[in-house]
C-alpha cells in the first residue's frame, strides 16, 4: 500500500512536470513545417515498411492526413516497438505516435492522447487448423504471445483473469512466425492488425472473430501539448466529414471483411 | 515628446543644429503645440484603454456567453441520450416479468422524458453548434441519427413485448434490433454530444489564454501611457510656471488629477477583469467541464453494465469498457474489476487518484465543495459496491437476480450519485456565473465612461492654456 501511495505521487510529480513543460520547453505538433512521427514498422495494414522502406497502411495514411491538415509540409517516419512509445514522445525523439495506440489511463499519465481516430476490437488469431478456440476463455492454459509494451496481452491474464502461459516477443510480426512455427498457440491483438496478418498468411491462420474489448487508438504526443491535441482533434474530425477516413478504412481493411465505424469516435478530451 | 523631455528655455543655441526639425517660433504657436501634445497623449491613453476593455468584454463574452454555457447545454444533451439508450436497455432486459412490469413502465417514461429532452436541445441547434458551420453540421447530423434510432428502439420494445420473456436476456431477434440501436447510439450519436463539448472547452481555453493575456498586456500599455500624460500636463504646468510666474495652473492641476485618477482606477478594473476571467476559468469553468465530462461517463458507464447483462455475447467487451470509463473517472492503478473495486475502497478517502475526480479533489478552491465532493465520491463508491454485487450475482448465472440486485438498489443509488455530482457541479457553475456577472458588472458604463473622461480632460487642458494665448492676443 505505501509503495502504490509513492507510486501514485510520483505519477501525480510526472503529470505536473509535464504540465509545467507545457508552457515553455515542448514544442506543439502545431504550426510545424517538419514533423517526426512514431510509427510500427512490421503491422501489415496499419504500419508496415516494405522492402523499399515505404512505410504503408492505415496509420501511415492518418499521420499523413493529420500532419497534412495541421500544416506539416514534411514527414519524417521514425519505427518504433510498442515499449518504445512512451518514451520516445517523452525524450522529444518524436513529436506524435501513430502506431495502433490504445489510450489507456495508465498511459494518459505518461504522455498526452489526441483521438481515438479509430476504436479497434480485441480478437484473436489461431493456427488455420485449430478449431477449438471460440473466445477468449479459450485461451486457459494455451501459449499467448506477450508483446513487450503492449496491452494486449494484459487484457487477457489480467483483465479477464485468464490463466494463458505468456510467451514474450518484441513485436507482433514476430508472433506471427512463432505462430506458424508452432512456438505459441494464440496471438490476441488488434482486429485491425489480425486482419491484415490473416490477409497475408491465408489459410495458415485463422481469425477467430469473437471481439472482447474496445481498443481506442489515440494520437500520442508529448506531455502538455494540449495546443497540439485540439489540432489534432479538429484534424480528424474533419477527415471524418469529408469522408476520408472511410476512404482510408477501405482501402485498407475492405478486402478483409471487418465491420468498421466510419463516424467520428468519441473523443479523449485534451485537458 | 521630444519637446517635453527638452523644454526649451535656450531654443536659440541649438536652432543652427536641427535644421529640417520642425521648429515652433513664436509663443502662442508654443502654447498651441503644447496644448495639442496634452490632448494627443490623452487620446492615446482613451485608445489603448478602450481596447484592453475591449479585449476584457469579448473574453467575458466567449465563456461566459457562448462556448461556456454551450458546455452545459452539450452536456446535458449528452445526459439525454446516453439515459435513452440507458432506459432501453432496462425496458429489454425487463421484457415481460410481470412482477417487474411497473419497473418496466418506469424505464419508458424516463425514456420518452429524456427523448423529448434530446429532441429539443437538438432542434435548438443554434444554442449547442453557434454559428461555426462544422458544429452546425454535427448538430444536424445528430438529429438525423437520433430519428433513425428512435425507430430502431420502437422495433426492439415492440419485438420484446411480443416474445414475452423472462426478466433477463431477451430472444436474439430483440438483440440484433437493440445491437443496431445502441451502436447508433454509441457509435455516431453520443460521440458528437461529448466532442461538442470539448469543441466548446477548446473554444473557452483558447480564448481565456488570448484574452487574459491581452488585458494584463494592455494593463501595462494603460499605466505606461497614463504615467506619459501625466508627465506632459506636469510639464506643461512647470513650463507655464517658469515662463508666465504663475504657480498653479487650477484647469491643469484638475486635468493632472483627473489623468492620475482616471489611470489608477483603469488599471485597478484591468486586474481585476483579468482575475474575474481567472476566477470563471479555473474555479468555475475547468470543473463545470470535468464534471459534466465525468457524468456523462458516468451515466455511458452505468448503460454498459446493463448492456453487460442484456448481450451476454459481448459482455467481455461491455466489462472491459466499463472498467476503461471507471478508471477514467477516478484512476487508481489496478489491473482489473476485482482489483479497481478494492483499491477504490481503499483510496477513496483520501486524495491520491487522478482522473476526473482526482483533478477536482486537488484542486479545492471554493466553500462547500470539499463536502460536495465527499458526497460525490461516497455515491459512486457505493454505486461501484453495487456493480460488483450485480456482476457477482450475474458470472453465478443468475441474470434474472442479478437485474433485480440492479433494479432493487442500484438504480437508486446511481441517481443518488447522479444528483450530488449535479451538485457539486452546480456550485461551479455559480461560481462561475458570480464572476462573469461581476466581471460584466465592472465594465458596465466604460464605453461611455472613458470617451467622457477624455472628453472632460481635453476641456480642461484648454481651459488651462486658454488665458496663456490670450496674453498674446
């Protein structure tokens, strides 16, 4: 119990250093000609660089969208693994991270969420030839990939209380191949993400379609840029009305037969 | 200035030196240059007045006229249409127990309450959007979704009534129907609600940054310029007393004294229209956002658990929206329900938690509100014991207790909660309202006052040199 107190004061210390910045030192996503954004590399659909170096997919296309709307002129796309996030925002490494970031309270204490620009489902992806996971509580007592940074993971042994055995991995494309070679018997991430795996890999996996949470893919910037995240969300509010977003969910996710929301989601809120 | 900050008693020395400057020969033209200096300087010291006044009016305009009453009005909207979906979802779950029907009679008239609720703040679209085209958009957008989920909802009721279940989840076909309607809803409807009243503390902090700023800069302005034309009619005054052999000159000294006056007192309303704007910000409207912000969660929150029990097929995704939209409400670090629950128990009574309520209960500014606020975090304790006590009853497989465990205690305590956190947001939002009213209050008359005062001050700038030229005539 004294060491949570601690803990909590030193997250309230954080939140206020951060605030403190907020008038001097950082410097907003507003108003930038040049823009370093966090990106996935090795997330087919949502952020994935090709064998060129291109970066594609649906995050790709936000950031370009966002920082297009905002004023940037140039984009720098930096890759970043999911435990990197925080931290990069943190040390001004990068100035947003666009890269299936779910806003979390916990995260909310560390940096600063524009969006959701899009609410994503957990699910679950299995080898093509396994047939007996339905949902989640399937997962008791199977091999789970753990992503370092990630909560995907969390929500399965924590949230839900589920007894999987956690196999670590640094990131998702990883899982994917302990997949296919047998190493873990399940991945449960993003819908949007297994859906662009199960794209990929064709009958070698299975989606599993049984969706238990609401993962809320906010715009992370650094601590205080409040400025910068009522921009932001202005930004995707407007690609919302003039269509763009639906655009972008096609052309990215409509081969793969997922529901998506093509309306603005609820905000975060900046403050 | 230059011919104040050098008055010229040997203008006969230097002449050779600044040909090209204009130069003033003669007495009376002397007189004349110094009288229209003293005028000028008051017209500057009127201008720079009148827009740091200006700026102090459009402030109090923005949050205390439009964006920050928008807020409120959103908010409730947003109360409205979050408690349909609500109240439709009890009306389902209850179907056709008859020993529950009088509850169930209940949930449809809360609902049409809050239907004709939402409908006419959505009619009135012009009070939630103003005039920014994109909000007005939004608002119209609303109200088209609402139609659409109004027949959705009477679909659902009217299929539940004619497969008369039992209290508990109703047939598939009911839940398709319902799974459309609270989409809509959750979906496409309330998002709007809740990111017009961002939109609007967007507005209000924008503006309370620009003009706040603004009137201490223009407060400064007002001194400078104000301590500028004192120095001129002191000037003058010494000038006249050197070159006439008079000591006081009455109109002057007047005018000197008026200037003087007129300064400090403009510089003492700057202040405190600037704190008045600080006052309306930071003690009434940051929580008047924060907790409409955290009710209209609250209430989303208090919809998902029924939604928990009505959908058993999405009730993981329910279950862990529910603890999303708890933890951001009042965050303490736990990994799960079960650990939220106990860790809530344990830290409510004192202060170290962050989200909505963590930033009011660091930040008690105002009388009252330190109990106001122990009564809002002792209801949603109790509604959060009621949750887990439903949620216990409900994973036993028992739905049909745990939607009376719900209905018995849980609808109460949660309109308990509902209404001390109404409370304590209403003592905000006086505060707030008392500082816009007293900030309105203190410009009221300066867009005559100050045009009057340099009007009287001119007057007796000359008078004051008016019996110095006529020596001359």
């Amino acid at each position: 119990m004294r060491l949570r107190r601690i803990g909590i004061a030193v997250t309230l210390l954080l939140a206020s250093a951060g605030c403190g910045v907020a008038g001097g030192a950082t410097a907003s996503v507003s108003g930038r000609d040049h823009l370093v954004v966090g990106v996935a590399q090795d997330q087919p659909g949502l952020g994935f660089r090709d064998s060129s170096g291109t970066y594609k997919g649906f995050d790709i296309d936000v950031a370009r969208d966002v920082a297009r709307r905002l004023g940037a002129t140039h984009l720098t796309f930096k890759p970043l693994t999911s435990g990197q996030r925080e931290g990069a925002l943190r040390s001004g490494d990068v100035d947003m991270v666009v890269s299936s970031y779910s806003i979390t309270q916990e995260r909310k204490t560390q940096v600063v969420f524009a969006g959701p620009y899009y609410v994503a489902h957990q699910d679950i992806l299995v080898r093509g030839a396994e047939t007996a996971v339905r949902n989640v509580r399937d997962l008791r007592g199977r091999r789970l990939c753990q992503v370092t940074g990630s909560v995907s993971w969390r929500r399965v042994t924590e949230e839900h209380k589920i007894d999987a055995r956690l196999v670590p991995a640094s990131t998702y494309g990883e899982c994917l191949d302990d997949l296919i070679a047998g190493k873990v018997d399940a991945i449960s991430t993003d819908d949007l993400i297994l859906a662009g795996f199960a794209a990929q890999r064709g009958n070698q996996v299975r989606f599993v379609n049984a969706p238990f949470s609401d993962e809320r893919y906010g715009v992370g910037l650094r601590p205080g840029d409040i400025r910068g995240c009522e921009d932001v969300n202005k930004a995707i509010t407007e690609m919302y009305q003039d269509g763009t977003a639906a655009k972008l969910l096609k052309r990215w996710f409509g081969s793969t037969g997922l529901n998506v929301t093509t309306t603005v989601p609820q905000f975060e809120g900046c403050g | 200035m230059t011919i104040t900050t050098t008055p010229p008693p040997a203008p006969a020395r230097r002449e050779g030196r600044v040909t090209g400057r204009l130069r003033i020969r003669t007495m009376p033209g002397r007189i004349r240059a110094l009288a229209a200096l003293a005028a000028l300087a008051v017209l500057v010291v009127l201008l720079v007045t009148t827009l740091t006044v200006r700026n102090a009016r459009d402030g109090l305009r923005v949050i205390g006229h439009d964006a920050g009453p928008q807020v409120v009005a959103t908010g409730d909207l947003y109360f409205a249409l979050s408690d349909m979906d609500a109240q439709l979802a009890d009306a389902l779950l209850i179907g056709g127990d008859a020993g529950l029907a009088g509850r169930r009679a209940a949930a449809l008239k809360v609902y049409e309450q809050r239907r004709s609720e939402a409908n006419g703040a959505l009619l009135q679209g012009s009070r939630l959007a103003g005039t920014d085209p994109t909000e007005q958009r939004t608002a119209q957008e609303m109200l088209d979704a609402l139609g659409r989920y109004e027949r959705l909802a009477g679909q659902a009721l009217l299929t539940d009534e004619q497969s008369r279940h039992a209290a508990g989840p109703p047939p598939a076909a009911v839940t398709a129907l319902y799974r459309q309607a609270t989409d809509l809803m959750k979906l496409d409807i309330l998002p709007k609600a809740y990111n017009l009243t961002l939109d609007n503390g967007t507005k209000v902090r924008r503006t309370y940054e620009a003009k706040r700023s603004a009137v201490l800069r223009g407060r400064v302005w007002v001194a400078l310029t104000g301590l500028l034309l004192v120095v001129v009619l002191v000037g003058v005054q010494i000038y006249f007393a050197a070159r006439f052999r008079r000591l006081v000159n009455p109109f002057l000294a007047l005018a000197t004294v008026g200037a003087f006056v007129l300064v400090v007192v403009s510089v003492a309303l700057l202040s405190s229209e600037a704190g008045r704007l600080r006052t309306a910000k930071e003690d009434g409207f940051d929580s008047v956002l924060a907790l409409s912000r955290a009710r209209a969660i609250s209430n989303s929150a208090h919809a998902d658990e029924s939604r928990y029990l009505l959908d058993p097929g999405r009730a993981d995704t329910y279950e862990q929206v529910y603890l999303d939209k708890s933890e951001a409400i009042l965050y303490v670090p736990a990994g799960n329900l079960d650990g939220y629950y106990s860790l809530l128990d344990e830290k409510i009574g004192g202060s170290d938690f962050l989200g909505f309520y963590g930033t009011e209960a660091h930040h008690i500014t105002l009388p009252g509100q330190q109990a106001a606020l122990r009564k809002v975090l002792a209801g949603y304790q109790k509604v959060q014991h009621d949750d887990r006590a439903i949620r216990l009853v409900a994973t036993s497989g028992d739905r049909r207790a745990a939607l009376t465990t719900k209905l018995g205690g849980g609808t109460g305590d949660f309109d308990a909660y509902d209404q001390a956190l109404v409370a304590l947001k209403d003592l905000h939002g006086r505060a707030f309202d008392r500082a816009i009213a007293s900030g309105d209050h203190g410009l009221r008359g300066w867009n005559v006052i100050l045009p009057g005062a340099a009007i009287v001050l001119i007057i007796l700038i000359l008078a004051g040199v008016r019996p110095r030229l006529s020596e001359y005539r």
